[in-house]
C-alpha cells in the first residue's frame, strides 16, 4: 500500500528518503505483532503446556515450580532403563523378577567430626498409592527380595551448602548396595526401597535413580520403585492412571471405561442433533405453519433459562423412566445409565437454530426446481437439501462434540454410581476428590492430560469447522 | 388447500423429535420447577402446598444471599472484561499477516478442552505453593530490573523520537521502528547493569492466598459489592477460557470492515486507540450485543467451578446461585429440599431474563 | 448313554437342592481407604460363607460426596441392598424411610448402647453400627526429639499442651507446632471437655457460655498465635498431609489417619496421646463418630441383605478389622481383645482411640435433624478468627444468629 506521508514533509529529504523511512517502520510494526502475538501464545498455552510437563512429575507441587524435571532428563532415563533391565530384563516398563539382581548407589555428604556410617537398605511392604490403588490384591516385593548390606564404593572430599547458605566441608561417600531376588516367584510391578541412614548430619545428595522423596527430616530416602525402567519412569502418572484406577466390581481400568462413555454419549448425540435439528431447522426456515411463532419464542427461552432449572423436573423424569417408558426396554430408571444422557438431549434448541439460520440463506429456487420433479416433502429434504447444508452439518457436528464432551453438570446430576458409568469429566472430579485430598496432582494432571488429548486432536484435524461453528453459535451448543 | 395442509402436517411431522423434547425436557420442566417451588417436596414424601414459604426462606438464608452477590459480582466483572478483552485482542490480530491461522488456533485451545481441565489446571496453579505465587515472587524479585527497564524504554524512546524529528522524519511516539530499538537497547541495558551486580533483585517472597481465604476485596466497599479471592480466582480461569471465544466472533465481524476506514483514520492523524474507539467499536456493535448477552447467560449459570474447586475454597467465597440450586437439591446432610431448590431455581431463571432483558434495553438505546 | 443321562438329572437334582438362586447383594459405601477394607473382609473372612448361601456381594464404592449420591440413588431406587449409614446424617436417612427397621430382624443385643442409639427413632433401630471413632493427639517422635519436648501425654491440660506446642514450633521457621482446621468436628471435642452441650434443653444453642468460649479461644489461639497452622496454611489437604509432610509435629485426628500414614508417610516415627483435659473440669471430651450398615427398605432381596448385614458386623468380621488395625469395632464384647496389648503405634493408637470413647463427656458426632449444616456457622466463624479477619466475640455473635435461623428452619 503506497502511503502518502501524513504531514508535509521538511524539504531536505527526497520521497525516496521518505519512502525507505517508512518501509523500515513497517517492517519494525510486523515484528512487534509477530512479537505481541507469540506472547499471546504463550498467555494462552502456556497453562496446558505446563501442566502437561509437570504431569510427568512425581510432585507436581513441587516448589518452586521447575521445567528442569528428573522424568526429562536423559540421564534418568538411561538410569531408569538399566535398573529395569537389572530388575526384569524389561528396560522399557521394569519390573522384579525372579532372578534379578539391581545394583544401586547412593551418595551422601558427611560434615566434618562425623563418623560416615552406611545406611540400613529395606525393601517394605508399601501398597501401591492412597485411594482406589490400595483395594487391589498385589504381590509385595518384601516377600521376595533381599538386600546386600550397603558398603562404601567411594570417598572424596566435598562440600555443601545447607538450608542457611552456609557451606560446610567434610566428605562426600558413596555406598554401593543390590537388591536380589533369589528362589522362585511372581514377577512384580515395583520394587519399593527405604535407605535410612542413623544422623540426619549425614545429607542425601544424589543416587543412581533420583528419589521419590526424603521421609523423617532427611534421615530416609524412599524410593517408589528401584526398578522402573525408562517409560515406567518417565510415564508413571500416566501408567497409574490405568493401572491403579480400577473398578472394584469389574476390575476394569475406570479411566478407559469413563473415555469410552464419553464416546458413546457424544457420537449418540451428534447423529441425533444433525438429524433432527436439521429437520426442526429445515420446517422452520421453509415451511408455512401456524404456530411458527411460538416455537421461536420458546427456542429464545430455552437458550436463556439455565439448566439448574429444568434438571429437577429432569432428574425425576428419568428416575421414573421417561414415564415408565424404559420398561418397555427393561430398565425401570433411566438415571445411572448412558441411555438417559442420551435421551435427555437428542436436539438442543441451540442447534435448530443455527440450522434455520443456514437453510434461510440457501436460495429457493433448487428447491422449487425438484418441486416441479413431484418429489415428496422428505425426499426433497434428504437429497437436495441435506446435501447442501455440508459445510453447517460440519460446524455443527464439532459444536455438538464438544458439548457433549465437555459437558460437566447434566451427567454430573444423572451418572453418580458405580464409577464405571460416569463420563470424563465428571470422572476428573473423582480423581480430583480422591487424589486432591492427598496432594497426589500428578495422577489428576495426567488424567485431565489425557482426557482433553481426543478433542485437541479433533480440533488440529477439523479446525476449519471449529472456527467456523464460533461465528454460528458462539461457542455454545 | 390440501397442499396447504399438507405442508402443515410436514412442519410438524419434521419438528416431532425437536418439539417432544423440548415439550417434555423444558415446557414440562419448568412448569414442574414452578410447581414444586410451592411445595415442600423431597424426593421422598409426597409434596405439600407450602404457599410461598419458599420464597420467604430464600432471603434468611445465608448462603443464598452470598450466592447471590457472588452471581452478581462475578457476571458483572467477567462480562465486562471478557468482553472488552476480546474485542482489544481481535483488533490486535485483525492484521493480513502471515501465520495468523496458526495464533488464532492457538489462541483458540483453552477453549476446545473441557472446562474441567481447564479448571483443574488452574486449581493447580493457584495452590498456595503454585505456579501464580511463584510467578508473582519473581516478579516483585524482580522488580527493580522491571523499574528500571521501564524508565529506560520511555527516555530512550523520547531521545529516538526528538531526534527523529530533528532530522526531518514524520515520527510518532509510538513508532514502532524506534520502540523496537528502544526494548532491545533497555532490555540489553537492563541485563547488563543486573549481570554486573550493580542492580541486584530483591529478596521478595510472595505467598498469596487464592483458595483457603474468606478475604474479600476491595475492603472499603460494602458487602453487596465486594468479591471474594477465591472468587476473582474463578473470574481470571473463566475469562482465560472464554477470551478466545469472543475474539473469534469479534474478529470474524473485524474482517468485514473495509481496511480503508482505517487508512482514511491513520492519514487523519488519528491514533490507534482513537482508531479502537471510533472505528472497531462501532462497526461491531451486533456481535457485542452477542457476546455480552451470551457472557451474562454463561456467567449467570457459572457452576462447573464450584464444584470443582469444591473443598480447596470456602464454599461461601464461590457458591453461586446455579450452585446453590444443585446443593439444596442434593444437600446430603438432610433430606433433599426439592422445594426450596426449585424457588431458587425461579429466582435464578427471572434474573436471567430480567438481566438479558435490561442490557438489551440499555445497548439498543445507546446504538440509536 | 442312559446312564449319562440319569447322572445328569441327578445332578441336576442335587443343585436344585442347594440354594436356588445365586443372589448378589449390592453394598454401597465410602471411597478412599474404605474398598480396600471391605473388600478384603468380603475376601478374607466372610465371603465363603455367603457364597455357600448363594450369595455374592459386591461393593460399590462412591469416591465423591457420599451423602448425595446415596440420597440419589435411594430416591431412583438404584442404591445398594446395603449401605453405610453415616451417624451424623442418620435422622435424615431415617426420614427417607427407605432404611428398614431391624429390630425383629437383627440381635442388637451384642452392640454398645451409645453407638446404637444413633441409629434409633422411636423405638426402632435403623443401622447397625460397623465400628467407630473418636480423637487423639498424633505427633511426629523426630521433631520432639529435635525441639527436646516432652511428648503429649495423657496427663496434658489445655495449658501444657499449648505449651508444647509452641516449644516446639520454636524448633525451625518452616515447622509448625500443630496442625489444626478450621472444623467444629475437632474444636468441639474441647468445648465438650468444659462441659458445653451441642443443644439447650430447649434445642436451643449457646455459643457465649464461657465453657464453649475458652475451648474456641484455646484452639484458634495457637493459630493466631502463630504456633499452629491451619492444613491450607501449608498447602496441605488435611492435618494428616500436615503429619505426613512433617510439616506439623501434631495432628488431631481419629484412626482414618492411621492408613493414610502407612501409604504416604511409611517410615514416620508417630506416637499418640489422649486428648488435652480442660483446664477447669479437668476432664476430657470427645467426638464419637460412627458409621452403620442399613438396609434398604426397596431392596428386593431383603431376606439376602440382613444375612449379608449380620455377616458385615459379625464377630468374626470385626476381629479381623481390628487385627488388622483397620477399624475399631462396635461390638462390647471385642474390647478386651489382645490386640490391644500390641505394641506396634498402630495398637496403640487403636486402643487411645477405643478408650476415648468412655473417658470424660463424650457426645456423638451428630447434631440433629439439623444435621451437618449445624457445623456451617462455627467452622466459618473458626476460620474468620484463624485467618484474623475477626475477634472471637464477632465472629461467635455472627455464628449464633445464623444457627438460630437454621435451627428455626429445621423445626418447620
């Protein structure tokens, strides 16, 4: 775009002069942009981002937060990788088994005047985490595993600086000890290791694998497991999201069940909103008939009337089975079951809208031209005009997805028990209830990680329809 | 005629699925809501016609009276912002640029995850020893840097700018090629004198209470109009979330308006915040109508995050009136006070309607 | 081939003749530690016998607000045959009328009186208590040591506990003496040691008798004080995080804290010890707090269910709970079980718990057809004087009025 200057210019510069002045300005604007909106950027995912890398964390409470985490660094890997080949042949995902013979080191520093002693290694009989992990019948590495005493492997001196920024001088010893599983046995998933040592003078600084915390003022490093192998490290939220998280009646990971009801409750709902909000849209936007009025007005209300006001006539209409009409299909309360979400939200009145909206601005004349063909009114509708709605069918579909994968408080109010009936979202909350109370947030970030995973990767693939449903309905269903 | 009757029979027979739902999930439900509000129904003993005992009751119980100011409060304040955010923020990216697709799909994917997630996360940054305090310590740490950096940039930029027009050159105070120059130089400064141990960054220790607090602020402001924390909280997750949204929708209107009323503006000298104000603003007067209506039926209705936040807050500091609603309904302590529930219920429905109506009024009157 | 076929039959007679029908009876109860303790029950100890009875139980936990999902379930009719009756909520349940009444159906002749008698309207018993709880002072043997302070003992008063604990807050900056929540359910213990009662005669509350104002002023006083903090203080979920993360030396809680320890905190050196006694009476007070199992009355194999109840709270049952250092039982006749002579701080810790309950005035953890909802006002009043947002007489005044109205409300 030429731009002619604003003011009239000083004379000694030629419009040459002017015109690169101005080029240079216009470049430094685009930078500023570019600048300002990868800040944005940053505004905007940084909170996922960072919750995604602090999900990895053993404490993602840790403070004060780092991005300098154990589970990323390749040393560990490589750590976790040879104990879990030492443990079980299994570099990948660890184990104990029969056989095994995981050799570990542990580093501590002794100040001056005191006598460095080795710490007393144990293996103790520890369940797997708080909260639904404990119910299930696991084998304990204690029954299996025995310990070498741990003996000095290395002496240099060395200093350190305590909690008061003072530095202290003395020792820095290393010992040396191996976990052993002699005889026969199960394979088992962790191998959990106490490393105590008698004067908490005597400072932990660093292992073979890095600890899981320091229990009774420093005197007691505690490993989770010795012998994880690298993705068991690395993942380990992760993995315990699926592997503690078990339904006590079935057994099965609550987690898939709950990812698998989300599905079910979404598609169900998509295939109904596009059929019948297309029809609804469609009689409205075409047809003449009395009583056209009304619908509008009351399609206006239900968008403004909060849920918190219809979800008690709701609940009770589905605890009495629509009326008692579930019988007929052998269930007497639709409450506790995928079919009642169901049921309760075959069309909003969000979607009829946007698709009267769209067929008004589709012309007439196609129409009328298969009206001349003596079509009937349903004909005309699934060939000529269902096809025509693709790009609003689109926006639509991704609209009504989303709402019914995010939704939170319907499914809330109708899916309490058992776990294995809940959706996703309302899942979250149960993790959050358990886990939250016992500080456990790597187990609930993991969890929320994967449970957004699905629609992010619908919305890389399908952003098109995504923006364009915002500028149909605002975002909401 | 007959095919007059027949298209009639065809809208219904098309409008069937839609118009049983609604007839039995809304019309039937809130006829039922208004019924039961009359009654001290509880799931379990046959209701009773209690006059409106209900309604009485609402106003001496605490905890409505708090989930009605928190409602209040936190409509007003997150409509406001979210919406003024929105429209500053689609101005800013209403450029032809490069790459734009990529920010705004960027921009857009606080909002695609479920509000759950979101609120998980930020229920996790705003624990006590959390990412907020931290970035808070930082910068009162590093707030010297800050100050100096920021003295820095103006003189600099007013020495860039004077000399520039000494030599002749239309230059702003804002122009963006000398404002460049400034940043690096402070920026660069700045580091130097902190890397030389002549500006040392204080030992400041921020440890702010989001969650566990009943603090409401301002303090000098009357109950009525005071915000709780742990619900300004809930306010910065929600406007995080909902920004892109709008933003969207505004810019989508952005884009309509012909690049050259801007250009006419900028050779009339006109500043980019006059710019804002006399051209943006207007021409997407529609789509605010939109959004601050959508924001107050959204804000209005706010419950996901109560329920989440659950026990890490006083409920007092975040109960709404949606929640509310859902607590007397579910209370657990006692029976379930489907009664009560549901005159709250009506309360929070009249309010939405009389809000939604109200701005209506009041954004019509203004754009005439 | 005709033999075949007479064996067939035979057998087919031979099943007939056991218990016709294999029935699974539904238990719902809390989440958290609870599945595990009552699936190893099922396990362990019960679950052969029932399932020589033809019946198989499942549980279903429920991990979020117990009290509402059961409400719901009971009123879809989708709750379990059995389920946890929390005494606190009890009247409330009971008014659902959708607990069976036990009397002609279970001997509730073997169960402590008081704890039964929270499950009882008129006359008719409508859980039968599964075991129970009441406070005690957990402190971490590490951070005494260091601070060189005697160990809570039973023979501390309001003052000398005060003083403890602030010795040993001195001991580091980050270490704080106790770790006490803004919660009635804790403080009330100590009012009850003055002598205060929940209700008037008239069902009134008092909260400006002094017995009650110097239990509240002793207990919010340490975290005014700066000796104590409160769990959100530290970032911590509950006092037992506290413990755990030795960022308390005590916590006052019940044995529920008893598992959380072993999985968070393995290697904590803990001891226990009696409540402080009031400085005035010089008597202790307590919370018992229990849960029982009820039947509902909707269930359709009710028969099933009682057989399933009896087995839940049977002698056997609440042996092994106790072994296992699970649970303290219900049951009289368990009180001079050997366990309690063990040595292991998990013994000890039971049998502190368990003598609690007849040592000094000790009120059921139950307020009422009030229900939990008499908790609101104290615990908000307790917060506002912890965080010093007011002075105890505000703060209390406030609290009086809005109870007031809550108890009117409740009459109605």
């Amino acid at each position: 775009m030429a731009q002619a200057p604003a003011r009239p210019l000083t004379n000694y510069h030629g419009a040459q002069d002017i015109e690169r002045w101005q080029a240079r300005r216009r470049w430094a604007r685009a930078g500023i942009v570019y600048t300002v909106m990868l800040l944005f950027s940053i505004l905007f995912l940084g909170p996922l981002l960072f919750a995604t890398v602090s999900s990895l964390k053993e404490n993602p409470l840790e403070y004060p937060p780092t991005l300098a985490i154990p589970q990323l660094s390749p040393r560990n890997w490589s750590a976790a990788a040879s104990l879990g080949r030492a443990g079980a042949g299994a570099p990948l995902w660890g184990g104990f088994a029969p056989g095994a013979e995981v050799p570990f080191e542990v580093t501590y520093f002794v100040p001056e005047g005191l006598e460095a002693t080795p710490p007393a290694v144990s293996v103790p009989r520890r369940r797997p985490g708080g909260g639904l992990g404990a119910v299930q019948q696991i084998e304990y590495a204690a029954d299996y595993a025995s310990v070498t005493p741990a003996q000095e492997v290395g002496r240099e001196p060395g200093g350190y600086v305590d909690e008061d920024g003072e530095t202290l001088t003395g020792e820095v010893v290393t010992y040396g000890f191996r976990v052993l599983y002699e005889g026969d046995g199960p394979k088992v998933d962790r191998l959990p290791v106490d490393v105590e040592v008698e004067e908490r003078d005597q400072v932990f600084v660093s292992s073979t694998l890095a600890l899981s915390r320091l229990e009774r003022r420093g005197r007691v490093a505690s490993y989770d497991n010795l012998a994880p192998g690298a993705l068991g490290y690395t993942f380990n939220n992760y993995a315990r999201v699926f592997k503690e998280a078990r339904s006590i009646t079935t057994g099965r990971s609550l987690f898939l069940s709950w990812t698998l009801n989300s599905f079910v409750i979404a598609l169900a709902k998509v295939v109904s909103t596009i059929l019948f909000a297309s029809m609804a849209g469609y009689a409205l936007a075409r047809l003449h008939f009395p009583g056209k009025n009304i619908i509008f007005v009351l399609i206006l209300f239900a968008q403004m009337i909060p849920g918190q006001v219809n979800f008690i006539s709701n609940y009770l209409v589905l605890r009495d089975g629509i009326f008692g009409l579930s019988r007929l299909w052998g269930q007497a309360s639709l409450l506790n079951s995928l079919s009642g979400v169901i049921l309760s939200g075959l069309v909003g009145a969000g979607a009829v809208f946007i698709m009267k909206q769209f067929f008004e601005t589709i012309p007439r004349e196609v129409e009328e031209a298969a009206m001349i063909d003596g079509t009937t009114q349903w004909q005309r509708f699934f060939r000529v005009v269902m096809p025509m709605a693709r790009p609003a069918l689109g926006a639509l579909t991704i609209l009504t997805f989303q709402g019914a994968w995010n939704d939170f408080f319907w499914p809330l109010v109708v899916l309490t028990t058992p776990e294995d009936i809940k959706t996703l979202p309302i899942g979250l909350l149960t993790f959050r209830n358990i886990y939250g109370a016992t500080g456990d947030w790597g187990l609930i970030l993991a969890g929320a990680v994967m449970s957004a995973l699905p629609i992010i990767i619908l919305f890389i693939v399908f952003q098109r329809y995504f923006l364009e449903g915002v500028s149909y309905g605002g975002g909401k269903e | 005629m007959r095919s007059k009757q027949q298209e009639v029979v065809a809208a219904y027979l098309f409008l069937a699925p839609f118009l049983i739902t609604l007839a039995l999930f809304f019309l039937y439900a809130t006829v039922r809501a208004v019924f039961f509000s009359f009654t001290d129904y509880d799931l379990f003993n046959a209701p009773r016609w209690v006059g409106l005992q209900n309604y009485a009751n609402l106003f001496r119980e605490e905890n409505f009276l708090f989930a009605l100011r928190n409602s209040l409060v936190f409509a007003a304040v997150v409509t406001t912002l979210q919406t003024f955010g929105a429209l500053v923020m689609a101005a800013v990216l209403n450029q032809r640029i490069r790459g734009l697709n990529f920010f705004r799909a960027a921009y857009y994917m606080p909002s695609v995850t479920s509000s759950v997630v979101i609120t998980l996360i930020f229920l996790w940054m705003y624990q006590r020893e959390g990412l907020f305090n931290y970035l808070a310590t930082q910068v009162a740490s590093y707030a010297p840097q800050l100050g100096v950096f920021a003295l820095l940039l103006i003189a600099l930029q007013i020495i860039q700018v004077l000399i520039e027009r000494t030599r002749g050159y239309p230059a702003r105070w804002l122009d963006p090629a000398l404002f460049a120059i400034s940043f690096l130089v402070a920026a660069a400064a700045t580091w130097l004198l902190t890397f030389l141990g002549i500006l040392l960054p204080r030992d400041a220790e921020v440890d702010f209470t989001w969650l566990q607090t009943s603090q409401e602020v301002p303090g000098a402001f009357p109950m009525a109009l005071r915000a709780p924390v742990p619900l300004i909280a809930i306010m910065i997750q929600n406007i995080f979330t909902t920004i892109p949204t709008f933003m969207l929708m505004f810019l989508a209107a952005l884009q309509d308006v012909p690049k050259s009323y801007y250009e006419a503006a900028s050779l009339d000298g006109a500043t980019p915040a006059q710019q804002f104000f006399s051209i943006t603003v207007p021409s997407v007067q529609p789509v605010t109508f939109l959004v601050v209506t959508l924001g107050l039926i959204g804000t209005l209705q706010m419950f996901d995050q109560v329920a989440i936040f659950g026990n890490a807050v006083p409920i007092r500091s975040v109960i709404t009136l949606a929640y509310f609603v859902y607590q007397r309904m579910f209370p657990g302590a006692q029976l379930p006070e489907v009664g009560f529930a549901s005159a709250a219920a009506m309360f929070l429905a009249v309010l939405t309607l009389l809000i939604v109506l109200i701005q209506r009024r009041f954004i019509r009157s203004e754009a005439s | 081939m005709k033999r075949t076929t007479a064996l067939l039959l035979a057998s087919t007679f031979t099943l007939a003749a056991t218990p016709t029908f294999a029935q699974t009876i539904r238990i719902q109860g809390y989440g958290g530690q609870d599945p595990a303790i009552v699936q190893r029950l099922l396990d362990e100890v019960i679950g052969a016998d029932l399932e020589a009875e033809g019946i198989t139980v499942q549980y279903e936990p429920i991990e979020t607000d117990y009290n509402a999902v059961i409400t719901n379930n009971l009123s879809a009719g989708t709750a379990g045959d059995v389920f946890y009756m929390p005494g606190e909520v009890a009247p409330g349940f009971i008014a659902t009328g959708k607990a069976l009444p036990l009397n002609d159906l279970v001997d509730t002749e073997p169960f402590i009186d008081s704890l039964l008698e929270v499950y009882t309207q008129d006359g008719q018993v409508y859980g039968i208590p599964k075991d129970f709880n009441t406070l005690a002072v957990f402190y971490n043997q590490d951070l005494f040591d260091e601070a060189e302070v005697e160990y809570p003992s039973a023979d501390d008063t309001f003052t000398t506990f005060t003083e403890k604990i602030r010795a040993v807050s001195e001991l580091d900056d980050e270490i704080a003496g106790a770790c006490l929540p803004a919660d009635f359910a804790r403080m009330g213990a100590f009012a009850y040691a003055n002598g205060w009662q929940p209700f008037n005669e008239d069902g009134s509350v008092n909260l400006s008798d002094e017995a009650f104002t110097t239990a509240f002023d002793f207990y919010t006083g340490m975290v005014t004080e700066g000796i104590a903090v409160q769990p959100s203080d530290v970032g911590a979920g509950w006092p037992g995080d506290c413990l755990a993360q030795e960022q308390a030396a005590v916590a006052i809680e019940g044995a529920w804290i008893l598992g959380f320890l072993r999985d968070n905190a393995p290697n904590l050196a803990f001891g226990v010890a009696p409540l402080p006694k009031s400085d005035t009476t010089g008597e202790r007070g307590n919370f018992t707090y229990s849960v029982a199992w009820a039947v509902n009355a909707d269930s359709p194999n009710q028969e099933a269910a009682v057989t399933v109840l009896e087995a839940l709270t049977s002698e056997e049952a609440q042996q092994f709970i106790l072994e296992q250092g699970l649970a303290i039982p219900s049951r009289e006749a368990l009180s001079n079980n050997p366990y309690f002579e063990e040595e292991t701080p998990e013994a000890q810790a039971n049998l502190t718990i368990f003598e609690g309950a007849s040592d000094g005035n000790v009120l059921g953890f139950q307020f009422g057809n009030v229900g939990t909802d008499y908790l609101t006002p104290l615990n908000n009043a307790m917060t506002a004087v912890m965080t010093g947002q007011a002075d105890t007489q505000g703060a209390l005044e406030g609290a009086q009025s809005e109870l007031d109205a809550i108890i009117e409300r409740a009459a109605q």
